[in-house]
C-alpha cells in the first residue's frame, strides 16, 4: 500500500520521529516485602549467633579447695575459694550457694581441686583432741589439712622409758591436722614454747591417746601426701594404746 502524503505536509525522517516514552523506575519502599524479609534473616541470624557465644561463656561459680586436704578434714570456710565454671559442671560439684562448712572430706581433696558433691559426709562421733607439743618437735610446714602421726616419746626427767617399745608409743595415726594454736616464727620463740596441734580422734578411743601419752613429751610427724588414708575412719588409734601403762615415776 502507497502512502497518502497530503499537499503542503512536510515530510518527517523516520530516525526523528519521537519514540516510546520510557517508564520510570521507581524508587524501593521501606514496606516492601523482599527487604523486611531480607532484614528479618540477618536479624534472626545475629540474635541466635549471639545467644549461642554467650551460652558457651556462661559460667556459675563453684567451690574449690584453698590447699591439699587430707581425709577426715572438717571442712571450715578458709579452706574453700570461690571458682568459675561452664554451667554443665554444677551437678557434679558443689555451687557456692551451698554451705559445707562442717562436713567431713571422704578423701583427700587437692589444692584448686573443685569440691565434688560426693566427696563430702557427715561428721562421724569424733572429738577434737588438742595435743601440747613443744615446738621444737614439730615441723616448720605443719599446717591444717595434712595427715600427721603422733608419738609420745620417753621422758628422762622423770625416768619413763617403756622397754617394749624403745620408750617410743604411736598415740594416733594418719590423723587429719584440724587446727595449729600457738606457734610462733618470731625472735621470741624457743624450741620449748608449745604448740596445740588439734586432731580429729573417735569420741571413744579419746581415753585411749591420753593413757598411751601418760605425759610424756610428744612428737609429730607429716606424711608426704595427704591421699594416705581413708577418711575419718581411716585415723588409727593403736590397740595397744589402752594396755599401755603410764610411766612410772622415778624410783627412790
């Protein structure tokens, strides 16, 4: 088909003519669903990620033991410090919300250790028996918690020397130190000063020790580690303790 150009009509080249107007884009809105979902995910993701880093940090403290502790100890409050630990650990250990103060170690607990709830008991019919030792015979490290025999030794001033034991008696052993009274590091001191070293005994062998040290001058001996026995029933007061007799005074 021929085109019908009217008389008088300029002619228009095709490449003037105008074109398509072009649409125009239009700017994101902040109610657009794409981006609140977007903005939803990255939230969520920093809020679960920062719930599981302080999840694994999350700590509660606990009770730990201040120094080596032989068994049978009384537990008292300067021989516990207050630890931090993962919040998966508190049932097996003893949180500082309880109080032990009072209890009886079951063995030997060591310095740093964490208090376990099974290490603890009940005191069993015990007495505390505070020995009057010259200080000259006992150990300049002697301190609570360690695990110590005691001997009553022959006194020559008043002519006690027991021929069947060599004048030398086990009065308790492997027994817990409770508590030290009356030592003294300064220019002062002597060898002669005494030193109350105070142990834990059964309520019914207390009259056994005192008959076996019958006042004789005592002596004290630690034990390298305080794994040695077996709890409070592990001190030992000697059967012989009873049958031994007091020392005779001297003769005339």
């Amino acid at each position: 088909m021929t085109a019908v150009r009217s008389a008088g009509t300029p002619t228009v080249p095709p490449e003037v003519l105008p074109g398509p107007t072009p649409r125009r884009v239009r700017p994101p809105r902040w109610l657009d669903l794409r981006l609140v979902l977007g903005v939803l995910l990255v939230l969520g993701s920093v809020l679960l990620g920062a719930r599981i880093v302080s999840a694994a940090d999350a700590t509660v403290p606990v009770w730990a033991a201040a120094a080596d502790l032989a068994p049978g100890t009384e537990l008292t409050v300067d021989d516990l410090v207050a630890v931090d630990v993962r919040l998966d650990a508190t049932a097996l250990y003893l949180s500082t919300g309880t109080r032990p103060e009072g209890r009886v170690l079951a063995r030997a607990v060591r310095a740093g250790e964490l208090l376990p709830r099974s290490v603890l008991e009940e005191p069993a019919e015990q007495v505390q028996l505070a020995l009057p030792v010259q200080a000259g015979y006992v150990p300049p490290g002697l301190g609570r918690g360690q695990l110590v025999d005691v001997y009553a030794v022959a006194d020559p001033v008043i002519g006690a020397t027991p021929v069947a034991d060599g004048g030398v008696t086990l009065v308790v052993g492997r027994a817990p130190v409770q508590a030290i009274s009356g030592r003294s590091d300064g220019v002062l001191s002597t060898p002669t000063s005494a030193v109350q070293v105070v142990v834990a005994v059964p309520a019914g062998r207390a009259a056994d020790v005192l008959t076996a040290i019958g006042g004789r001058p005592l002596v004290v001996v630690v034990h390298d580690s305080v794994d040695t026995g077996s709890g409070s029933e592990g001190v030992d007061v000697p059967e012989r303790a009873a049958a031994t007799s007091a020392p005779a005074g001297p003769t005339g």
